[in-house]
C-alpha cells in the first residue's frame, strides 16, 4: 500500500515527480535567497514510498482515504527526510551541510511544500463528479493556523531506538504522527465559508511577535512567480 500509486515503481516515480518539481522550484525562484538550495537523493525517495507503505498497511484501511496519504506524504518527507538541504554553493558531488538549527525549521518548510502537489495527486470523488482534492483547497484560514502547522512539522521526529520500548513503538509513533497530520489538513480542507468571523484577528500579532525572522512563515508567499 505505497503512498499514492498501487505499485512501489508507479508510487516512486510520482514522489521522484513532486520532489524533484518542488526543488527545482525552490532553486530557481528565490529559494536559495534564504541561504541553502535543494537536492533531492534518490535513495530517500524509495525509503520514503516503502515507509508510508509500512505505516499505512499497519494502521488504516486496505484503501486509505486521501487525507491519510496526503498526510503519510508530509510525515514521510519529514522524517525521512525527502530532500536535503545544502549551502548555496554545493554541488551533486560537495553537499556542504546548513546550520543544524536552519536544518531542523527548513525540512519543516520543505515538507510544507509538498501540500499542494499532494493534493493534486490524490483525487476525491461524491460518486458523481471526480477531480483533484487541490481543485476545492483553499489554504489555511490565518497566518496563525498556518504557523501552528508548520510547527507541527517541525516537532515531527522519530525516536532513538534505545529509548523506545521496543522496534514497534516507532511505527506506533509514525501512525499516530499520520493520523493527526491527516485530522488537521481535514479540517482546514472542509473549513471554507464555516470561518469564524474571529478567525484571523490575531495575525497582526503573532506577525509582530516574529519579526525577528517572518520569512519562516511567509517563505512560500515570497517565492518569485516562473513566467510562462
């Protein structure tokens, strides 16, 4: 039960897709005025299909719903992770690494960046029309909802295998990182026109409160648009 597709070859090469998209994307368009570009191993693309596949056969259905795989797809780049971050000046054969600090908030980011590509790779359908669940997302209600998931991310990690009870424990772990990932990109996707008329009102502060670094939530706003 790979992530997206039926088979691990059809699912990696659409994960290889995604990434590879969103790295390119980040490269040419701005992304590496934030100090580091990305590259995307190969070797973690397939560690990642075969992870999601592990987690979802362990603990949702044999077809799990969109929102679950949407959701195994951030986790999965997340802890794995799909892309790797290196100094604007790196090469495919000198990776040179980022601080550990911007290592730990940028993987967040980039698994963020996975959110709408996701979407439109997993289609829904009522039993009468069909289309991409990116066809009705309509991003997150606030500047402030948006951050508290990005901090999501960032607290995402797996544990050491000596402080955990036993193997299982981890995958325990990753199922209930899925789950919960899932039960909020949910609840955003079925918000639209439910908004509370409060939603919103504290974005101006939590915006002050950041201005030591704002980018960290507004990076993908920031990105130049490619031309056609």
């Amino acid at each position: 039960m790979p992530i997206f597709m039926d088979s691990f070859e059809n699912d990696e090469a659409l994960i290889q897709e995604i990434a590879v998209t969103t790295a390119t994307y980040w490269n040419e368009n701005g992304g590496t005025d934030f100090g580091f570009q990305v590259f995307v191993p190969k070797d973690n693309i397939k560690e990642m299909s075969h992870s999601g596949d592990e987690v979802l056969g362990a603990f949702f259905p044999e077809e799990p719903g969109p929102f679950k795989r949407v959701a195994t797809a951030l986790v999965m780049a997340r802890l794995i992770p799909l892309f790797c971050l290196a100094s604007v000046d790196s090469t495919d054969d000198h990776m040179k690494p980022i601080p550990a600090r911007d290592e730990r908030e940028w993987q967040a980011r980039m698994a963020f960046l996975l959110l709408e590509p996701a979407l439109a790779a997993v289609h829904m359908t009522n039993g009468t029309d069909e289309g991409s669940m990116r066809d009705h997302w309509h991003g997150f209600p606030s500047l402030h909802s948006k951050a508290e998931f990005l901090f999501w991310l960032e607290w995402l990690c797996d544990y050491p295998p000596d402080i955990l009870l036993d193997e299982a424990a981890g995958l325990d772990r990753r199922g209930r990182m899925v789950l919960g990932t899932s039960l909020i990109l949910e609840a955003i996707y079925y918000q639209d026109g439910h908004k509370s008329g409060i939603c919103g009102s504290c974005d101006k502060e939590f915006f002050k409160s950041c201005k030591t670094n704002p980018a960290l939530f507004t990076f993908d706003a920031q990105l130049k648009i490619p031309h056609e």
